[in-house]
C-alpha cells in the first residue's frame, strides 16, 4: 500500500531542516510540535500543500487519527495567541521511521455497522501485513546485497594492504642494496 502524499510531505516538513524555526520533531521523536502557527501557515505550509490555512492542515490530521498533545500551560489566556505551541502525535509517526508511514490510516466513517467494519478491518490487516512482507523482503534482499559488497570490500582492503607490504620489502631491499653499495 502507498503512503498518502499527505503523509509524504508531512514527515518531510516537519524531518526539513530548514522548517525548525517552526515545525520540529518533539525531543523524542514521537511527535512533533507547530511554533507561531500563523507564520507557519503563511511561510511553510504553501511550500508543502496548496493552501496556507492552519485550520485546514489540523483538520488533515485529525482525518489521519493524529491527536494533539495537551501542554500545561493550555487553558491559561496569553496575550500573545501566537506563542501557542501545537504538538501533534500518531504512534506510526516517529523521527527516522519512514517505514511506519503505511500504518497511518484515515479515520473510517463510525457510522457503518462493526460486522462490515471487521470484514474492512480483516482486508485492511490483510493487504498491510501483505505490504509489510513485501518491504520486508525488500529490505532483506538490500541488506544481502550490502553484505555482499561489505565482503568484496574488505576482500579488496586486504589485497591492498598486502600489496603495499610488497611495495614496503621491495624499497627496503633497495634501500639495503644501495646502502652496501655506497659503502663499498
């Protein structure tokens, strides 16, 4: 299963190094946090999304099951709105883990009955454990071929190293050939 460009280019906002200022990644990774959302709506979001509406982009998450985190200092009025901080988590939204992205799913409508939830849920699990498999065994078939390469590589460092010991006897036998005859 693909990943929504949605998710795409959120994980790439918020991983952006340039963005910091204003979107980040929480200190542990789990969730990441919106500083100055007006200016982060007027300077980051047109470069990710076509529009610049803070209001539409956490309506976004909210689709793809992404809760705020409550700070302590909400519910206290602050003069300044803007100093808000927006801490958004999703437990398959983590720092240096793309590969979780496929599990992130829209919210399903509540209102069908759960006997055709279970059958959705059961072709869902089914076509995600597919697509785990699928990277799984791609992952493993990249890790052989690093292996691979790994060996041929130190192959090659030895047969290096064993050439310039060669090199070093062959100059330390001419150095003692000329040495005996500048002697003589």
């Amino acid at each position: 299963r693909s990943v929504p460009a949605f998710l795409n280019k959120l994980y790439n906002m918020v991983e952006d190094s340039a963005t910091n200022e204003l979107i980040r990644w929480a200190s542990d990774g789990a969730s990441f946090t919106v500083e100055r959302h007006e200016e982060f709506a007027k300077c980051v979001l047109p470069r990710f999304y076509k529009h610049n509406t803070f209001a539409s982009f956490v309506r976004q998450l909210n689709m793809y099951d992404f809760h705020k985190v409550p700070h302590p200092q909400q519910g206290i009025l602050l003069a300044d709105s803007d100093k808000e901080l927006w801490e958004f988590s999703n437990p398959h939204f983590q720092r240096g883990r793309p590969d979780l992205l496929v599990l992130v799913t829209r919210k399903r409508n509540r209102d069908r009955d759960t006997t055709d939830t279970d059958q959705v849920s059961l072709a869902n699990l089914v076509k995600d454990i597919t697509a785990i498999r699928k990277h799984q065994t791609n992952i493993s078939s990249e890790l052989h071929e690093l292996h691979k390469d790994n060996e041929i590589l130190w192959q090659e460092i030895f047969s290096a190293r064993e050439k310039h010991q060669r090199h070093q006897d062959v100059i330390q036998k001419i150095l003692q050939f000329l040495s005996t005859a500048m002697n003589n």
